[in-house]
C-alpha cells in the first residue's frame, strides 16, 4: 500500500478547463485527501490558465505542483490530427519522478465517480501498466493487426496506472524510439505503449475507464458479450473518459454523461471558460448566428449581457444537476 496517490496530467491551454475539473472530482471523491498528489506537466501554458490551477489549489487545499516540460525532449516527435504533442509526456512519468514507485496518469477529459484509491492501491506485480483493454472496433482492427497489436488486447492510454520502477530508464527510451521511427500511427504515443508494454498489462476492470466515444455512437459498433459489458459498465462507471472529438465543453451530446463534467466544472475557476466554450457552440448554428447578427447590428443586445444571461442559465442547470447528483 502507498502512503500517497499521485495522480498525473498533461495539459495544454485548449484542456486546462477539463483537467482542473477532472483533478476536482479525483480529489472530491476520494475519501483520504490529504494523500492526493496532483501534478499537471505541460510545454507551455498561458499565464492566466497557470494562476487559475493555482487558485483551485488554494481555494480546496488540493495540492497541485505544475511541472513545465522542457520542449526538446519531444522535438522529434508528431501530431496527429487533435492529437497534441501534450500526449507523449505520459512516457516521461518515470524519469520525471526518479524517487515515486507507482503513479496514475489521467487524460484531461476524464472524471472521476470513485474514490481512486481502490483503482490506485491495485497490486501491479511485475506488470508494466494496468490499463482498461479496448473495444474492438470493426474499423481499427485491421490497422492494429498491420502494426503487430492483437486488437482483443488493445489498451486505451487515457488511464494508466504505472509501475514507475519498470517504465522509467529503458522502457521509456523503447517507446520514444519506436515513435520516433514510425511516423504512421494513428495514435502515436497509445500505439507505441501498446507494442512495448503489450506482455506486461494488468487489466483493469472497463469501469475505470468508460470511453464516451461508444456511448455517443449509440453502442452500434460494439457486439456480444463486449455490449453486455459496456452497458453493465455504463450503469455504474468509474471513471468517464470523454474521447472523440465532441467533448461536453464543445458540443450538447450525450446529456446522460457530460452532466458531470458540467458538475466537477462548474466548482473551478475555469468554470466561465466552459461556459464560453459552450455559447460559442450555440453559436455556431447557423440560424442562431443569423439572428444574433441582427441583435448586434440594431444595437438591441450587447455581448456582456449575453454572457451573463449564457452564465445564470447554466449556473442554473448545474445547480440543479448537483442537487439530482448530491455534490
């Protein structure tokens, strides 16, 4: 047993909104917070989003260390579509914490149901990772077969709980070379992890790692017994891990699941942030867009008054969400 969870994020300006929520229902649903150890790397990060982090420390006594990266160690990486260069700092865990055994690396877009020191307390044995196995999907399947991973034991990177003693040094420089000389993965840093750490996994419970991506593509690529899992596992979730492009900050799907990020959002700093994030969406429409052009030309509507109708409507809905979600 660990005397102390650290828990790890890399971050950039475009998730910082989401980290500080997902570190905020980690450390709200944890029953002994005072060993919570929250550490944010990053490349670069604006100045505001930093304080931001730091005033979320303050306001909860939630202790959070931001780590700046230096950029060379990945400048021979690559992006992928919305894939940031942010990904692979995942790969440094160990080398950054020389002195830590073991720590839980978390997407941004991740929140967390459970207090995470049942997730964190599992015994890795001489496996590398713990990692939730993936759903096969139809589409990827031949892709991973190319590349060497059985699709069946095909892990997502989003929630790693990671034996630090086995990943730093040598495993860590594997990953890095094999992305460096393979600039053809779809999902380069979770492609590399899977080909290098693909005999030494603990599989974790599907709980801990729920992907969204299904649940909004309503369940039609998932077959079988893995449906049966999936809907078992989205009754009573763990974690909820917001992949794909919609997010719940940029678009109004899945109500059933993006409700709590609104919830863990809505008591950080941030929190203005994401209701920007989300009028601009409204927006976005064109019919909406037409007329809010005539408000504006006819001087009838000014955009401070829409923001502060936009912020009491959702403080709104999130005040009711917390009370249907007892927060």
């Amino acid at each position: 047993m660990d005397d102390k969870i650290n828990v790890v994020y890399a971050v950039n300006d475009l998730y910082a909104h989401a980290a500080a929520a997902s570190i905020y229902s980690v450390w709200f649903n944890t029953k002994h917070k005072e060993l919570c150890r929250f550490y944010v790397l990053y490349l670069n990060l604006l100045k505001q989003n930093y304080l931001k982090f730091m005033e979320l420390s303050e306001q909860y006594n939630i202790k959070i260390q931001m780590i700046e990266v230096n950029s060379d160690k990945i400048e021979e990486l690559y992006e992928v579509d919305y894939f940031k260069l942010e990904m692979y700092l995942r790969i440094f865990i160990g080398d950054l914490f020389p002195a830590e055994k073991k720590a839980l690396y978390l997407d941004c877009d991740t929140i967390v149901k459970k207090d995470i020191k049942e997730l964190y307390d599992t015994d890795l044995g001489q496996n590398v990772l713990g990692a939730v196995y993936d759903i096969p999907n139809v589409f990827r399947c031949k892709e991973l077969e190319k590349i060497g991973i059985d699709p069946q034991k095909y892990f997502n990177s989003g929630v790693l709980l990671i034996n630090l003693n086995l990943f730093r040094g040598e495993m860590s420089q594997k990953i890095l070379s094999l992305i460096k000389n393979n600039r053809s993965f779809r999902c380069p840093d979770q492609d590399a992890l899977n080909l290098c750490c693909k005999d030494a996994v603990k599989s974790l419970d599907l709980r801990w790692n729920l992907q969204w991506g299904h649940y909004l593509d309503k369940l039609k690529y998932i077959k079988g017994n893995d449906l049966i899992e999936y809907q078992k596992a989205l009754n009573n979730c763990y974690i909820i891990h917001y992949t794909s492009n919609n997010k719940p900050w940029n678009s109004f799907y899945g109500a059933k699941l993006s409700c709590y990020f609104f919830q863990y959002a809505s008591c950080t700093p941030f929190w203005e942030d994401v209701v920007y994030s989300l009028f601009n969406t409204y927006l976005s429409n064109a019919n909406v867009t037409e007329l809010m052009d005539e408000k504006f030309s006819s001087g009838q509507t000014g955009f401070r008054i829409i923001m502060k109708f936009a912020k009491k409507w959702f403080g709104y809905k999130v005040s009711s969400l917390k009370i249907n979600l007892k927060l």
